[in-house]
C-alpha cells in the first residue's frame, strides 16, 4: 500500500462504534467511498485498489478473531 497517508490525527475507541460505509459525491462531481470509524476517523477508500481493501478485511478479521481469544481466557468485555 504505497499510497496510503495519513492526513490529520488519529484516535479511536472501537468501543464507541458507530462504523459505516458511505458513498457520495464531492463538489467537483467526482465519486467517493469512505469507511466511517466513530466521529474521528475516515478511511478514504475511492482510489484503493481491490487488493488493498482485501487486506483491510483481513487484517480485521484478524484483530476480530484476536478478541474473541482474549474474550474466551476471560477478559471481560469494555
């Protein structure tokens, strides 16, 4: 990925939830998609290819299968 960047601050409690895909179009009438994360974080994704969003749902789903260990051992849930 090596045009991703970072544009601002980033700070998220997924436990806040609240996240969202959103599709539009700018002032310019050019297309947009972006995945929603809190109030906080934006991922602009219209120029990511489909290789780059594939490796987004993986690495989620591993983070989502790493919680689910540290759930199970009995951590309590936020």
């Amino acid at each position: 990925m090596s045009e991703t960047r970072i544009i601002g601050t980033i700070g998220v409690d997924l436990g806040d939830g609240v996240t969202k895909v959103v599709y539009g179009t700018d002032f310019a009438d050019v297309e947009y998609a972006l995945i929603k994360v809190g109030h906080v974080l934006t991922l602009h994704v219209g120029n990511a290819s489909p290789e780059a969003l594939q490796e987004l749902a993986d690495a989620a789903l591993e983070l989502k299968a790493w919680r689910e260990r540290q759930l199970a051992s009995g951590e309590r849930a936020a």
